[in-house]
C-alpha cells in the first residue's frame, strides 16, 4: 500500500463556485483522496515562464475520476511543461493545481506528489535492464527503499498477487524472469506502465506512449489504455492522431501554452484553429 503525504491543507477557493462540478464521470477512486466533485485534477489560470518566456499562459485544465484525456499540439506549445507542473517537477508562477479537493500540488514535493497517487512515464522506457521483469516490478511496489534492500525483502502475499495482476495486464507473464533488458521496445513501455500500477496510482501520465511501437503493439497499448480508465484516470500526450482517436474520451489541444480548443477528436478536427496551428489541411 503507498503512503498518502498526511497534508493538512484547505482550499484557496470554493469547491462549489467552480465548473469542475460538471467533470467527472460517475467513477470512484480511493477513499484517501476526495473527489467529491467527480474531478481528480484541477489546473486553473496556470503561468509558467522560464528566462521570459511564457511555457504556460493562463492555462485552465480538468480531469475527471476515471477518465482518459489525450493532450495534443504542435512541439513548444507547452506539453511537457504542463506535466511538469503536475509531478511538482516545475512550480507555476501563479494559478492553483490540486489533486482531489484538499491536495494542493504547487505545495507538495515530487516525492510527496507521487506517493498521493500520480504516476508519470516519461517517452523513453527507464527499466532496470539488468534486472528481470518481476525484480523491475517487485522493486517499484516498494519505491521507498533502496534497490538492493528492495530486492532482499520478502514479499507478501498480497504483494505478490499485485505482481502477478499487472504482469498479466501488460501481457508479460511468460517472460517474468526474462531480463528487461532484452524485452523489445513495446515490451519495455508495458514493462514501465506496469511499474507504475503497482504503486496503484490515481492518475498517470502518459508521454508519447507509443512510439516506436509496431503496429500490434500500438493496438495492445489502446486496449491496455482502455481497460485501464475508470479504475485510473490517464493523461496521454500523443501525436499519432490514429491512436489518438481510438482512446480518448476527450481532447485538448494545447498551443502556445494555453487551451485553444477542447472536446472529442471529431470536434477538435473540425475546429478551424486547430486546423490552422496544428492538423493543416
């Protein structure tokens, strides 16, 4: 079980004045995060500027329990920037990001941000290649020791079930003793997803997941993706607009920082800024 930051925080403003009511999805996450309003991640009118340039200008951004979000735009328009913001990685210069009604992110540590249930994977798989797929898995449920400690404790029972349930989600219960340095490159996204839902996150974050793959693969990462959401809520930034369009439950399209357009692919398709910044004709 991962420890949950024991943070005694107020909201900065009334849960009850804001649009988020209209978010969620009727799904429920863990009783240590209040979700009340259905939302699990509130990002409002966030700045970030580095050296005067403005990565994020007045950026508004829900996300709702158990629902999955693909983000896209063109390079520069602030991606990375707005996950970056949300692992604690980078401090906005004003707005509010909370995570559920009373965790305020822009106040926790990356350490503390993970632990609360957010879960980040990066482009490039980052496995332990020396180790097996198992000793990967098994050392990521306990994040909070060192590697070699990790790998003398006994698990336990209930452990060992997780393992065995995320092995057999990402499809690599046959080459649990493999080690993950020869898994192929999808094997190796599947292997780092996995890392990840051991530690039983609310909300992942998800960056280009998908390339490189094949094709087979790419389609195992949608269903992967789908069956996921609503247990999880998913945040994926892609451009593959194939994928894209067989996962997501709603768009946004960041450019220059900001939301420019938000909805499903079809509508944001169709959205002649969208269109002109991004997709072309």
């Amino acid at each position: 079980m991962r420890a949950v930051p024991h943070l005694m925080l107020e909201p900065a403003f009334d849960p009850s004045a804001s649009n988020r009511d209209a978010i969620g999805i009727g799904n429920k996450a863990s009783a240590a995060l209040d979700v009340r309003h259905g939302t699990l991640l509130t990002l409002e009118d966030i700045n970030v500027s580095f050296d005067g340039f403005k990565a994020l200008r007045d950026l508004t951004l829900y996300i709702g329990v158990g629902e999955l979000r693909c983000i896209i735009g063109p390079n520069g328009a602030g991606k990375t920037t707005l996950m970056d913001v949300i692992t604690g990685k980078t401090r906005p210069d004003t707005g509010r990001a909370w995570f559920g009604e009373t965790l305020d992110l822009t106040q926790m540590s990356e350490v503390e941000i993970a632990q609360a249930g957010i879960g980040r994977k990066f482009q490039k798989p980052t496995v332990f290649e020396a180790l097996s797929v198992f000793e990967n898995l098994e050392l990521a449920q306990k994040a909070d020791k060192s590697v070699w400690a990790s790998l003398r404790a006994k698990l336990s029972g209930e452990q060992k079930e997780r393992i065995e349930a995320v092995l057999a989600t990402i499809r690599l219960r046959e080459s649990r003793h493999r080690p993950a340095g020869l898994l192929s490159h999808g094997q190796k996204q599947f292997l780092e997803i996995g890392m990840l839902l051991v530690q039983e996150p609310q909300l992942l974050l998800l960056d280009e997941p998908v390339a490189g793959m094949t094709d087979a693969e790419t389609e195992f990462t949608a269903e992967l993706f789908k069956s996921l959401a609503g247990t999880h809520s998913l945040m994926v930034v892609e451009h593959d607009m194939g994928f894209v369009g067989s996962i997501a439950d709603r768009v946004s399209v960041l450019h220059q920082g900001h939301v420019l357009a938000e909805g499903s692919l079809e509508e944001v398709q169709a959205n002649e800024q969208v269109i002109e910044v991004y997709l072309g004709r």
